[in-house]
C-alpha cells in the first residue's frame, strides 16, 4: 500500500502529528469561514470559525489515521437554506477545505526554499527540512484525498452541487451506499486497485512540480 502517512519512527510520528492537527484545523475552518462568508451562521454559532484544534479534531479519527491509515475531522455543519445562491456557496464552501491543505503546502515549499536561500544550518535545520518534508506532504495527501469524487469526501460535495436537480435527489438517495463503497476500497485490498494507483501517479507529479515551480524563485 502506498506511505500517504510517513511516521516510520518516532520523530516522524511527532511531525506526522503534529501536522495533522494544523491541517485539520485549518481544512475545517476554512469551510466554516467560507459558509460564513456566504451567510451561513451555523459553524459559528457552534464555535466552529476558529483554528483552535479542540473545536474540529476527532479524537477517533485521529487514532485511526495512526491505526489503519485513514481518519477524519469533525465535519462542519453547513445549511445550505442560509445561502442566496446555493449550488454556487456549496461548491466554495466544499472547495475551501482542500485549496487550504493546498495552500499549506505551498507555504511549506516556501519556507523550505527560504531555509536553503539563506543558509541556515545545523541540527535546527535538519529537523526543520525533516518537518518540512512531511508537512508538505501530508497536505498534498489531504488536497488530493478529499477531492476525490466519493462520499462523504469534498469532491463528492462539489459533483452533487455542479449536479442537475434531479440527478443530485438520485446521488442523496444513494449516497450511504456510496459511503459505504468508499470505505470498503480505502479499507480493504480493493483500495490497491482503485483508489492508491491515483495516488502513486497524482501525488509524486503534484510534488514535483511544486517543488520545481517554487524553485524557479530561489534560483
């Protein structure tokens, strides 16, 4: 199966972690930010528009992240009844998540460049590039994860918004059978020739060419 979380010893586990919390949090809050933007109070009257991890972590996803590979956050309310223009809000509101793992590694790539451009050494550097590596990464993993086009995940959200009305009645209809299929593929061996071989490609490409677009800066 393919290493989406790289905690092989113990200071990678305390990075993986450690990263995890950012990254949920920030994934959470930027859905609720974003419904709030578009008038939908729900999240906030729930304590849910802050980065405080206490408000979005899930201690059993979390656990499970560790145990089996997969987790989850606390899901952030969303009535769609608040918005003007529904399929539009609700497309921004499930994009927000994932442009926020992508945005937070962009701003890993950007320190790490910045570490290197101005000469920074030693043990404190090493660990921090050893950070840097996996905070990059489990945010990628987390950006192309949950746009994939299965239930309960964001990019599932946006293909029921882009959806015409009565084709998003038949995905509502179905969609715990959907739920359970994306468990069954991430769960089981299935995964190994579904879901995974989309990661071997798409995450190393989507990598490398971060890595080589942020370098062209520091040249």
């Amino acid at each position: 199966m393919l290493s989406l979380f790289p905690y092989n010893t113990l200071e990678k586990f305390v990075f993986a972690a450690l990263t995890l919390v950012v990254a949920f949090s920030v994934h959470e809050f930027a859905h609720a930010y974003t419904a709030w933007k578009f008038g939908d109070n729900t999240a906030k009257n729930q304590g849910r528009l802050t980065l405080n991890p206490v408000k979005h972590i899930d201690p059993i996803g979390a656990i499970m992240i560790f145990v089996v590979g997969f987790g989850w956050a606390r899901p952030v309310p969303v009535n769609r009844f608040f918005f003007k223009n529904p399929r539009l809000a609700g497309i921004l509101v499930s994009v927000a998540g994932p442009v926020s793992n992508f945005l937070l590694a962009s701003l890993g790539f950007l320190i790490f460049f910045s570490l290197g451009r101005f000469g920074v050494e030693g043990a404190f550097s090493d660990t921090m590039l050893e950070f840097l590596n996996t905070f990059i990464w489990l945010n990628l993993v987390l950006f192309v994860f949950n746009l994939m086009p299965l239930p309960p995940l964001d990019g599932y959200r946006i293909i029921e918004d882009l959806a015409p009305g009565d084709l998003r009645a038949k995905m509502t209809q179905y969609e715990n059978y959907g739920s359970l299929i994306f468990l069954i593929l991430v769960l089981t061996p299935l995964g190994e020739y579904t879901i995974w071989p989309i990661f071997r490609v798409i995450l190393p490409a989507l990598a490398d060419g971060m890595y080589e677009f942020f370098l062209s800066f520091f040249i």
